[in-house]
C-alpha cells in the first residue's frame, strides 16, 4: 500500500527525491551519473499525463519550465477530449484503441501513430518508455463532484480513481502516480453542469474540488455542509474509499485560483472551461514542475505563445509556492499590477544625415513601439520592435525629425509613458 495522502504535495519530496538524485539536472555536472560507462551523461525524467484536454493544458509549457530551470523531460499525454475516470479503467481493462498520444521533443507537441493509427492503446503507451511519474485527472466538471468517483455514484462503491491506478501499477510498478486537482470554471462559464453541480458559482465548485480531493486522496469524511445532490445526501458522513495508490497531488486549481485572486482577476481561461493559452496554461505548468521537485525560483522570463512580462514571473511563483504550501485555500495575491519604467531615449545625427534613436533596456517589455517623422513632412512612420532591440536609424531630413518610443507590457503591464526627442538637422 502507498503512504497515506495526509501529506499531500509534500509527500513529493520522499517519493522523488531519488529520482532527482539520479536524474540530474543539465547543469549539475556533480551529480553521481546513471551509466558508470558514461560518466558525462545525464539521464531524463519520464513523465506521462493521462486525462483528457486538461491534461494537455496542463502539460503545454512544462518542457519549457524544465528547460529553464535546468532539467530535462520526456512528456507523453494520452488524452481523449472529455474523457471521464469511468470510460478511462473501461477502456483500460477492455485494451481499446481510444487514446491520442502526443510526444514533446525538445519543447515541440507531435501526435505519435502507433500501427499507422493516431488512436492508442493505453496499454501501448505505459510501454512506450520506463515512465518515472504518471499523472491522472478526472473530467473537468465532475472534479468536485463526489459521486463521480465511485461506482454507482456513492462513496461506498469502488472508487474509478483507485481503480485505474491499480491497473496502472501492475504495469508500471517504479512510477510514482500523482493525481492533477483542476479548476473551477470562470465565474462567466454557461456550461450546464457549471450550474447543476455547483450552482454557477466558481467559489463554490472550487470548494467542492477541494473537499472531493481531501476525501479521495485524504480518506477523509465529507464536510457536513459539502453541497450534494441525489443520493450523496444520505452518504455525506460515510467514510470513502480512497485512493491509496496516489503518491502526490499537484494542486492546479489552487495556483490558478489564486492567481484569480490577483490582479489577474478571472482571466486564466480562453473559454467557458479551458485554461488561457499564455498565463492560464504557464502556471498550470510551473505548478506542476515545483510538485515534481523541480526548482522554480530561479525563472526570469516565461517562454509561452504570445506576449509575456517578466515583471508577472513573481506573481505566478508566488500563486504556485502558496497553493503548494496550502493546497486546499485561497491565498490572496497582490491586486496592483507592477508598471513598466520609461525609456530614456536621445537621438543624435550620424553621418550623411541619418537619425540615429536609441533609449535604455526596460525590464518587463514585451516590446518597443516607435514613431517617427522627418523634418518637413507629417507622415508618420511606426516600427514595432522585440524586446532586445534598443535603437532604430532612419534617414533623415532637413529641418525637425522627431522620435517618440515607448515599452510595450502585455494584457496585465501597461504601456509605460512616451519618450520624445527631436533633432533639427540643417542643410
């Protein structure tokens, strides 16, 4: 039997403090090698996702983060959209080919074949390589929903969650097996089930995905005033059967209703369920990196699709280390968003009279804007720049040209104030 839940996310520490051990970071030549035969080689940490379209929210960025903080990953995700814990032990036990399998090579998704087919076989893909940790997650609107995990919807039935870890572990019998808490839907979320099982209110289902989650990994007795529906009235002070297979839990939900708690405000989805493709999905990932032992501290600049600040990196660090310290409450976050600084910019003349623009690095842009027109003219010309670049030289033209710059944030850093500068050029 596996240890007991009761030390949720910390209980990490003493399952995979070994493998970290073995699977060395890319930078930490002093880490005893896996291959005596190679002693510069280092080895990668295989971790597999099994679930459904939460899952590859949650997966997207890790290889990234990893990568950032100096390790390296293997990540598979075997998901089916909508794919409940239920249909995932029948399609286990009855060997069907149900499954995507997507593979990361080197930061990059690719959907994998397995004979000519992109539909998998579980079974093939707990043999596609020595997976180290496997990661399960229910269906999204039944996370908090307490008679979706057991047969027959009562906590005295089989729980699906233990089931399929069961399973699992008679193949896999060396992976550590963790269980992903998701999230609560926007507060502006229409799905029915939003409003049968939670009465529309986010704070209510999130509350309903942490007690669920206490009572599965937990073995803990329903709150008395858990809201249920049917026939979970009669069964609120049963003592559930857990699922003691699970070795640690990775607290999503809580990072990113934390994260909803900031100035971030209810913004993590880009839909009435799904994360957002830039922040959403990074803290998912950076709080499934820290469950894994993987240091995240040390990350300055997040690499995500689209527009990202580095001055939200502490933010999203801190949603992550307090939800990992308190998986199962809100902690609150800093309302007041951080503000980019101005560009100091000057212009001087070069030769054969080109305009030459140049202002100081601002940390956090996501980019710089700059506008210019050339003495005796009012055509305006802009230019969009990458954060890296910090000048600009146009020809220019006999009386006033003007410059004026500014640092471009993201949906959450504002634009900071315009520089301008003007330079008279004579004949």
């Amino acid at each position: 039997m596996r240890p007991s839940r009761g030390k949720t996310v910390r209980a990490l520490a003493l399952v995979l403090i070994l493998v970290f051990m073995i699977y060395s970071p890319v930078s930490a030549a002093s880490v005893p090698s896996v291959c005596p035969d190679q002693p510069e080689s280092t080895k990668t940490l295989k971790v597999l996702f099994v679930g459904n379209s939460f899952s590859v929210d949650t997966s997207r960025y890790l290889y990234q983060i990893a990568e950032d903080a100096g390790y390296r990953l293997k990540i598979g995700d075997a998901w089916i959209s909508g794919l409940h814990l239920s249909e995932m032990y029948t399609y286990l036990s009855c060997n069907l080919r149900k499954f995507t399998y997507l593979e990361n090579h080197k930061g990059t998704w690719t959907t994998m074949k397995s004979g000519g087919s992109t539909l998998w076989r579980l079974t093939d893909v707990l043999k596609k390589a020595k997976w180290d940790v496997i990661i399960l997650n229910q269906y999204s609107a039944d996370t908090g929903n307490i008679g979706s995990f057991y047969t027959n919807g009562s906590v005295r039935g089989e729980n699906f969650l233990s089931m399929v870890t069961k399973y699992i572990h008679k193949r896999c019998p060396n992976a550590a097996l963790g269980y992903n808490m998701t999230w609560a839907f926007p507060k502006y979320s229409t799905i029915s089930n939003f409003d049968a099982i939670y009465g529309g209110s986010q704070k209510q289902m999130f509350r309903m995905i942490c007690d669920t989650t206490k009572v599965l990994l937990d073995g803990l007795e329903l709150s008395d005033d858990l809201p249920v529906y049917g026939s979970q009235k009669a069964n609120i002070k049963a003592a559930a059967k857990g699922a003691d297979l699970i070795d640690f839990m990775i607290p999503t939900g809580t990072a990113i209703q934390n994260a909803r708690s900031s100035y971030m405000g209810d913004t993590m989805n880009r839909d009435m369920k799904h994360l957002s493709l830039t922040y959403g999905r990074y803290i998912a990932g950076l709080c499934t990196a820290a469950s894994l032992g993987i240091p995240i501290d040390g990350i300055t600049k997040p690499h995500m699709e689209g527009a990202a600040s580095t001055l939200n990196m502490n933010l999203m660090k801190q949603c992550v280390a307090d939800a990992l310290k308190n998986p199962y409450a809100v902690t609150g976050q800093h309302k007041k968003a951080p503000s980019l600084e101005d560009p100091e910019l000057t212009i001087r003349e070069t030769s054969k009279g080109y305009v030459k623009a140049k202002w100081r690095m601002v940390r956090g842009a996501t980019g710089y804007k700059v506008v210019y027109k050339k003495g005796g003219s009012n055509t305006l010309y802009t230019r969009t720049l990458l954060p890296g670049e910090r000048s600009l030289v146009f020809k220019g033209k006999e009386g006033k040209n003007s410059v004026t710059v500014y640092a471009i944030g993201d949906p959450y850093i504002k634009n900071s104030d315009k520089a301008t500068e003007t330079l008279k050029i004579k004949d």
